[in-house]
C-alpha cells in the first residue's frame, strides 16, 4: 500500500510506515508542501496514494466529490501523542484496514477509536 502523509504530520511519520514495509512519502517530498489540498487530493488519486492527514477537509471532499479514490485515514485527538506514538497508532492499525483502503475508505482513527467507511460516500 502506498502512503501519502499530509502536510499536517511530521516527515519523520515516513520511517516507522516504510520499516513495517508500506511505500511512504510526505507531501515534502513531492512538492506539495504548500498546495492546496485540492492539489494533493488529486496527486494521490492520480498516483494511488492513500492520504494519512489530520485534516478532515479530504473527507469531505470524497463525500462531495462522489468518488472512491484517494482514500483516507484520518487521524483524531493525536497532536497530544508524541511522534513515536503517533506512528506505533498508524503501523498497529494499518493491517487491520488495509483492505478497506484496497477497496476505498475513509478511516477514522485515533488512539481509543478505528472507524471505516466505505467509498463512495452516499
């Protein structure tokens, strides 16, 4: 599964993703840094990312957009988690919805809570 980490997560999110085998990239390292999410929303869908962010903006933009790609994971309630955590929450949970993403999902997770639901939003 290929990962895109939103600008609104550290860069440094990408190592503990890659070292438990899932092809990560921050926004930095694209070029997307200061782009709209607009912008990052269709470089994922073109390049089948799935957006890891703590925005809620990409799911509402799946819901208006109708579509079922890029998915989401959404993460809540984490900017008290220090990074480490952050990155242990995403590579314990990550399997258990991998293949929701597969398919497209948005995933709400935080540290008590995993939600999916299916794409496209009706």
């Amino acid at each position: 599964m290929r990962l895109l980490l939103d600008a609104n997560l550290s860069p440094k999110l990408v190592e503990p993703l890659t070292t438990v085998g899932y092809e990560s990239i921050h926004v930095a390292d694209v070029g997307l840094l200061r782009s709209s999410d607009d912008a990052i929303f269709e470089y994922a869908a073109n390049e089948g990312y799935v957006v890891i962010t703590a925005d809620s903006d990409f799911p509402m933009m799946l819901a208006l957009r109708h579509t079922s790609r890029p998915s989401v994971v959404l993460l809540r309630h984490i900017t008290e988690l220090p990074r480490h955590r952050q990155g242990e929450l995403l590579a314990e949970n990550l399997p258990l919805v991998e293949e929701d993403l597969h398919k497209g999902a948005i995933v709400s997770l935080s540290p008590t809570r995993l939600a999916v639901r299916d794409l496209p939003v009706e």
